[in-house]
C-alpha cells in the first residue's frame, strides 16, 4: 500500500501524505508558514463556518445549473462531515499567514473535495470528479469565502462570550444583593471620600458589565453583512448571475444567522470596518475588567496592613519565600487577559488600515486577534466568576470601622455646619487622631447627639437624604 499520492499545482508535483485529505496548497502552507503554532483546527466554529460557506456555494451553484445535482449532493454530504467536527485534524494552516486567507480556503477546499470523492467510491486526489477549484471553490474567490466564514465564526463565538460575560455581570449582581447592608467608606483618587453600600459597589460592577452586553449586540449587527458572490474584488467575475442572492439565502437557511448581502460589494470585499468597531468593543470590555479586578485586588488588600474590606477565595499559596502569603491570583490574571486584548486590538487597527486598493490582505491577523480575544475573554469572564466573585466574602464589621473613624463622614455635616466649619473640624481631626463625632459633638457641641444619630443612621449613609 502506498504511503503518499502524487498531486500538482502550477509550482510543480509533490508527494502528499495517502491517509490526509488535504492537499499540495495545504502542504505548501504547512511547509512555508511557522509563526504561532497554532492551526485553524484550533477555530472549529471557523472550520464549520468554511464547511458552511462551501456547501451554500454548491447549492447556489446547483441551483444556476452550473453543477449537477449529484455533484453538489456529494460536495454538501462532505461539507456536513466537516461542520459536524470529524475532519478537524485535516485544517492545519497556521492562523497567521499570507495569501488573505488563501491557505485556510484551500485547506478547506481540499478536504471537502477528497471527502467528497470518497464519498462517490473514488480515491483522494481522483480530482478529475471532483476539483477542490472548479467544483468546491466554484463561483468563489478566497475574498468572498474566507471573510464570509470569519464572519459567520465571529458571530457564533460572540454568543458563547456574551453568555460568559452576562453570567459574570449576574454574579456581581447577587453580590450586591448580599452586600447590601454592609457600610463600608467611598473612595476616589484612593482617598477617603464618602459612606457607602458595599452592595451598591458591587452592583454597580453589574452594571457596568452589563452595558457591555449590548455593545456585542450592536457588533453582531455589524457583521451579519456578506459578500458573497463578489469573488475577486467585488465584481462578481466567474459567478453566474443570481448566484450572490442565492447562495446568501442558502447560507441564512443553513446557519439560523439573519445574513445580509452587502449592497456594494466591492467596497464589501476592503473593508474591514466592522472588525475594528468590534475590537474596539472588545477592547473596551477589557478595560472595564480589569478596572474592576484592580478594585478587587485593592479592596482585598492587607489581610494587616490594607484596606481588608472584603476577602477573595484563597487558591494558592502565593510565595516561595513568605509563608501564609495568598495572591489575588485570579484578578490578576484576568488584568493580564484584559492587557493582551487591548494589544490584539491595536493589531486589528493597524491590519485594517494596512489594506490597499480593492482587498485587505491581512485578514488573517484580524481574525486570529478577534478570535483569540474572544477566547481569551470568555474564559476570563469563567474564572472570575467561578473562582472569585462567587466566593467573595465582606468583613463587614471592620469595613464599618473604618467609616466610623474616617474623617470622610465629616461631609454629611456640610448642609448644618457649613463647609468652613466642616473643613476646621476635618483639619483637627487629621492633625489629632481625634474622631469627627469626637471634635464636633462632645467637645465643641457643635451639634446635638440627637442630630448627630439622625444624620449617621446606615440607611442615610448610604442613601442621604439632604438633613439640614
């Protein structure tokens, strides 16, 4: 039995592995492009997405009379094979490559058609039946096919993350909930500033979260529009006519997603416009998690010597040298996520703006950055929220303590005071030691006892009523 079949392209002949369904533009992107390591199989919701695409193509084809019906039946049979998963150890392109994406097309092209030559009793490489080119790739240009793929991808693996990121919002949420009769001492420019809910802080990161959530869906929008059918550079050139709305609706039926051909497919097929709004959205997410997680790492500080307001899950030791030592390991870890996709979005700004005339080459970098983001987002929305937020914990007596012996509270005193007065008794309490009720109560009877409970009750801390 032999170990290899022969196939060629217009470069030349080369053996090709007898067992792989790939073929020689496959092996000649295996053989010239070694930057992350990662193959496409890594993807498998962009590999369906190719098996999609391709099996649309052969029933829009079918449908122009450009195939036959029993060729696009065996074409679409070895597209399901693909998008069920079993063929994924075949897409082994780097993600990174040059070409636009031509490898990661034929790479697909290419096993569909030798899959689909098994499936007609023929052997791998029998192209003559069935051509990864003229058959799998009919009507179709890598500047359609791949993008319209990516597209689908992005918009699949957007709903695994924005369920991520929903249920990590949740969890901040009942959080607040539980600590919603905690006092703890406001902050701003890491001073102190004002009473608060511990509960209210907490949701608060819900919320913040949250708004996040409509940001994914305002960028799904974006992307459900397709250029299907523009082939080369928007022109349509080796598509017959009605093939661009025909294979759009194939692929609508076929993924569930609300697709849309864009109106002006030439500039459909450059512009890369919707992949920068949606970095910046991600980016953007980032930001906002890893604020939070700072907030986290700060609030949990100590346990002696900090603001030990709350405490984190203890998960690990946290040195080799200092014993009893516990990190804030998984809010760090998601800063770090969060500093990776603020970077992956500067990648997409600049492969965006780096495309010239009527097609941007680097798509492969956006996509690799999307997906890796996405990825990289989604399980960081898991860990925070498994491994941290569910298990965090208020030191409500001592947070307490530090309102009540916190110069801070002295503001409430502003509407029956003055800020003058107000700001006399802070200055002597800071010089002192001496607390706020101390100064302005017992010693210079600045107000009664009486006025004083009225205006430090929790809930009037928390949510203050204007007390003159």
């Amino acid at each position: 039995m032999q170990n290899s079949r022969l196939e060629h392209d217009f470069l030349g002949e080369r053996a090709i592995p007898a067992q792989a369904y790939y073929g020689i533009q496959t092996l000649r992107a295996l053989e010239n492009f070694h930057i992350t390591g990662i193959p496409l199989r890594s993807e498998p919701l962009f590999v369906q997405a190719l098996a999609l695409v391709k099996k649309a193509a052969a029933l829009a084809n079918r449908d122009a009379g450009i195939l036959s019906p029993e060729l696009a039946g065996f074409i679409a049979q070895a597209c399901d094979r693909v998008a069920a998963g079993e063929l994924d150890d075949q897409f082994l392109t780097d993600m990174i490559q040059g070409g636009a994406g031509t490898s990661v097309n034929m790479n697909a092209n290419e096993v569909i058609a030798n899959v689909a030559l098994e499936l007609m009793g023929k052997q791998k490489g029998e192209y003559e039946f069935c051509h990864p080119n003229n058959h799998v790739n009919c009507s179709q240009s890598t500047n359609d096919a791949y993008p319209t793929a990516f597209r689908i991808a992005l918009s699949n693996k957007l709903v695994g993350y924005r369920q991520a990121l929903e249920k990590l919002a949740d969890a901040f949420a009942l959080k607040g909930e539980e600590f919603r009769n905690v006092l703890k001492m406001g902050r701003t420019q890491l001073q102190d500033a004002v009473p608060m809910s511990m509960g209210d802080e907490f949701h608060a990161f819900a919320t913040n979260l949250r708004e996040e959530l409509l940001r994914i869906d305002d960028s799904r929008q974006l992307i459900r529009e397709i250029n299907m059918g523009a082939t080369a550079i928007g022109t349509g050139v080796n598509a017959p006519a009605g093939y661009a709305p025909s294979v759009t609706e194939h692929l609508r039926q076929l993924t569930g997603l609300d697709l849309l051909l864009a109106g002006d497919l030439i500039e459909a097929t450059y512009d890369t416009g919707a992949y920068v709004q949606l970095s910046g959205v991600l980016k953007r997410t980032a930001v906002k998690l890893s604020k939070i997680c700072n907030d986290l790492r700060l609030l949990s500080s100590g346990p002696r010597a900090g603001l030990f307001e709350i405490n984190l899950p203890p998960l690990q030791p946290g040195s080799s040298i200092m014993p009893g030592k516990v990190n804030p390991v998984v809010p760090e870890v998601v800063n770090q996520t969060a500093f990776y996709v603020i970077g992956a979005d500067l990648t997409v700004t600049m492969a965006a703006e780096a495309g010239q005339l009527q097609l941007n080459v680097m798509e492969p970098v956006i996509s690799f950055a999307l997906f890796t983001s996405i990825s990289y987002l989604t399980n960081a929305c898991h860990t925070l929220r498994e491994k941290c937020v569910v298990g965090i914990t208020a030191n409500a007596r001592h947070a307490e303590n530090l309102v009540r012996n916190s110069i801070g509270i002295v503001t409430q005193l502003n509407p029956v005071l003055g800020y003058e007065t107000a700001s006399e008794i802070a200055k002597e309490a800071l010089r002192t030691g001496k607390s706020v009720h101390q100064i302005a109560v017992v010693e210079r009877q600045l107000l009664p006892q009486a006025k004083w409970d009225e205006i430090f009750t929790f809930e009037n801390l928390i949510r203050p009523d204007f007390i003159q």
